[in-house]
C-alpha cells in the first residue's frame, strides 16, 4: 500500500489509491510558509480497520519534519492521534 502525495504549495493531500480508485486521503492547507491545517482525513470501507487513517498521519508528519512544518489538526481524526501519538507532539502549531 503506497501512500502518494499532491502539493500545489496552498493545499495539498496524502492519498491512497488502488487500481485507479482513491480509497483513502487526508487533505490540508497551507496557513502560512510553514504550518498546515489538516482538515479531513477518509478512509473507504474496503481499507477500513487497517490502521490507514494512522498511516496517513504518519506520512504527514514525515512531511512536516522534513520541511520544518507544524500543523493545527482540525480533523477530529487527525486530532486524536496527535493526542494520542506523543511522539508528533513536535509538529504541532
């Protein structure tokens, strides 16, 4: 399972896809150079239970400290488990 990445410098998204299908994203945007709301993360039955919403997470935090990035995480998804994850705790705005 391959996460992809699309980023036009004001949004941007994480995404799987399988067989030509997206079946799962997480989207953000840009508030500011170097902070990124993260706004919806969804996951479609076929990959539900999978633990591909925490990937997608990851992925995104990945992200964030390469480009020295922080995220307010709006989505009541990625919120809890920035809560949960301690060790993302660095990329929070």
């Amino acid at each position: 399972m391959n996460i992809e990445q699309e980023d036009n410098g004001k949004k941007g998204k994480f995404f799987i896809e399988i067989d030509g299908k997206q079946e799962a994203e997480m989207t953000y945007t840009y508030a500011g150079a170097n902070k990124i709301i993260i706004d919806h993360t969804e996951v479609s039955d076929k990959l539900k239970g999978q633990g591909v919403g925490y990937k997608l997470v990851e992925a995104s935090v990945q992200f964030m400290r390469k480009n020295n990035i922080v995220a307010i995480p709006l989505c009541p998804f990625a919120a809890a488990v920035f809560k949960k994850k301690h060790e993302y705790s660095d990329r929070l705005a």
